[in-house]
C-alpha cells in the first residue's frame, strides 16, 4: 500500500519546519485549486482526496523530536523579528514544533528514516518499524549537516567528541560531558559551546583556530573572553594523548602555509577534547535520487544543484537548510519558509500570495547574508546559480 501526500519534508529541524508550515498556509492540504476543500484532480497532478489522506503536508524527522540543532541551542538568535531575535533556539524550536503539531494539514513522523527516493517518485520511510512507501507530489530535502572530524595522533581515544555531541549532553540529556576541555575551532559553534561548557561549571582551557582570526561572531568570542578563556589562533591541534582516554593534547603555533612551528609545541592538559571545525552538508539522498550535485567550498562541500526557487535538478524535488550549504539557524528557517512556497505554489496553491512571499523571504536572506561574515555565501551562491543555468 503506498501513502500519498501532496508534499513530503524530509528533516524536522528548522528549515523542515518552517517549510512545512508555509506550505500549509497557502494552502496545502486545505483546498485544490478550484476545486473545493479536500479535493484535488489527477489531471492537475495535485494528489489525492483529503478524506484518504487527512494531510496535505508529511514532516519525516529520524530523532524522536522535531527540532533540529534548535532544541540543543540554549543561546538568543540575532537577525530580525521575524527570525525570532531575542528568543532562545530551544524556545524556537518548541514553538515552532507546537505550531505544526496544531496544524491539520501536517502529520509528523518522529523516529523515522528514510531510505531512499526512487525513479518512480515513491520515498520509502522506516517507521514504526514498518516499512512505508509514500507518494509526494512535492519533496522538500531538508536533511541538515553532520559535523566534521580531524585525523591526528590519538584522535580515536575515548573523550575527543564533536562539538554537537557535546552540546547534546549538556543540553538534551543534562550530562556533564566533562571537567578540564580543550576545544578546537573558534567559528560560533566552538565559541557558543565554550560558552556553554562554562555555564555549566567546567573549566575550557582554551580554544584554539587555525585561521589568523577567529570565525565566529565578535559578541560570542567577547563573552568568552571575559569569562578568561584564552583564544589562541594560528594553533592546531597535533596529538591526543592519554592512557585508555584522553589525559591531554599536543598543541602548536603554526605558519600561513600551516605548517608547525618548531619549538612552540605545549601540552595541554584535559579530559576532553571538543572538535568545532566545521559541518558537511547530508546530502545522501539527493545523490541517491539523481540530483546533479556539485562541489562548492564555499557552501561547504558537495551540494546539490538549485535554482533561485531552491528547486534541485530534479523537477518536483526541492532543498533548504544546511543540505544546501551551511548557514545559521536563521538562514535555514527562511529557505525552509521559501521551499515550502514555492512547492505549493508549484501545485496551484496561493499563487496569487506566493509572489509577495517569495519577494519577503529573499529580501530577509539578502539581509542574513549581508555583511563581511555572509561573502562566502554569497560567493557560493553565485557559484550555483551560474551552474544551474549551463
């Protein structure tokens, strides 16, 4: 038995959630394009009847919550109103997730993978521990990021996570992950998780960056320096070191060509070492359903190729979020927010409003972009669009 939908997203972090919910205000779910609510004609390519479905929109998230990287984020957002400035990412993502849980036109699948997105247009979905396949007129890919790693001596010893995993056990599970840390990257995710290491009585001993400066955001590098964590940038890491767990790192100075400094070798002593150096795009199941990819350095690795309407290569599929280069929070809930009107938009729901909404979410990722700190997007996004139109 095959479950169709009218569109499926795929990730409820907050560009699947955001996307979801701006599909079903224009409509999805609630009318067919002249036809009456609850109804949609085959030859319009709508779907099918709202009494076999009851939803218009499917939210498929694998964690058994939605949320995203929001319910770990306990710091206030920047940007404007609309991107929620001021508020808490945990407080984001609750709204956000309660807001779509009221919603009718959304049924969300928790604990749920999905495997893979066939010629056929059919998504198969591990659920409930069956076996599902769903037919969406629409996919919206919205997978999000894994964090990266670094090779180095004594990088498998036990205590050397990545930054996320740590902020899920302060954060999630209310773990103490630690005692004395050395983190590794100065981008906000490496400051922000410092900060919060600090917060929750463990001492960060320093953190450290390749780069000459710092990537992060000056207001998060501020606050922990004045909580007296020292900053050390062209440093690397060279070595993990301990007896059956981390004891310590091997640290050094190193040159613009990246190479060690000889004679600035220090240990550091920790039982932990947190890795903040990046975040790779999951872009696993746009390969797998024939999306033309491409890599990008700066949207931070292969991607999927997209036009202006985030619609991939292949026609019906679209991507936000992090699965289409890494941003903040912010960035990824207003590509959520535009994905899900132009899939709808794409089906005959709200034309008439689309047009002004589509106008508004560029002009905010216009204005997230702005600035010395969103170049490399835009470069990246220059980049893209100029691939899409070979």
């Amino acid at each position: 038995m095959i479950k169709n939908v009218e569109i499926m997203v795929i990730g409820g972090g907050p560009a699947g959630l955001c996307a979801a919910l701006s599909a079903s205000d224009l409509g999805v779910g609630i009318s067919a394009p002249d036809l009456g609510v609850g109804i949609s004609a085959p030859d319009l390519g709508v779907g099918i009847s709202a009494p076999d479905l009851g939803v218009g929109v499917l939210l498929v998230e694998r964690d058994d919550v939605a949320g995203g990287q929001l319910v770990k984020q306990t710091h206030k957002f920047f940007g404007s109103e609309k991107q929620y400035a001021g508020d808490r990412g945990i407080h984001i993502g609750q709204m956000l997730v309660e807001k779509a849980q009221a919603d009718s036109n959304i049924e969300i699948w928790t604990d749920s993978t999905v495997l893979g997105i066939y010629e056929d247009g059919v998504v198969t979905v591990l659920h409930e521990d069956k076996h599902i396949k769903v037919k969406p007129e629409r996919i919206i890919i919205a997978t999000g990021a894994a964090e990266k790693f670094l090779a180095f001596p004594g990088n498998d010893l036990p205590g050397i996570y990545g930054a996320g995993a740590v902020q899920t056990l302060m954060n999630v599970a209310g773990v103490k992950p630690a005692e004395r840390v050395l983190m590794v990257g100065a981008g906000n995710i490496g400051l922000i998780v410092s900060y919060q290491l600090k917060q929750a009585g463990i001492d960060v001993v320093a953190v450290i960056e390749g780069q000459p400066k710092i990537g992060g955001y000056l207001v998060h590098a501020s606050k922990i320096r004045r909580a007296g964590i020292p900053v050390l940038t062209r440093h690397t890491i060279l070595e993990a070191y301990g007896n059956g767990r981390v004891e310590g790192a091997l640290i050094t100075e190193i040159d613009e060509s990246w190479l060690p400094i000889p004679g600035t070798e220090r240990k550091i002593v920790c039982d932990t070492i947190c890795l903040a150096v990046g975040l790779s795009p999951l872009t696993e199941l746009a390969w797998q359903a024939g999306c033309e990819m491409g890599f990008i350095r700066e949207l931070s690795g292969h991607v999927p190729i997209f036009d202006e309407n985030l619609e991939t290569t292949c026609p019906g599929i679209y991507c936000a979020g992090d699965v289409c280069g890494i941003e903040e929070a912010s960035s990824a809930m207003v590509e959520g927010r535009l994905a899900g009107i132009n899939a709808a938009a794409s089906l005959g729901y709200g034309v008439s409003e689309a047009e002004k909404f589509r106008k508004d979410a560029m002009i905010e990722l216009e204005e997230l972009r702005s600035g010395d700190m969103g170049g490399h997007i835009r470069v990246g996004l220059e980049k893209m669009y100029a691939r899409c139109k070979k």
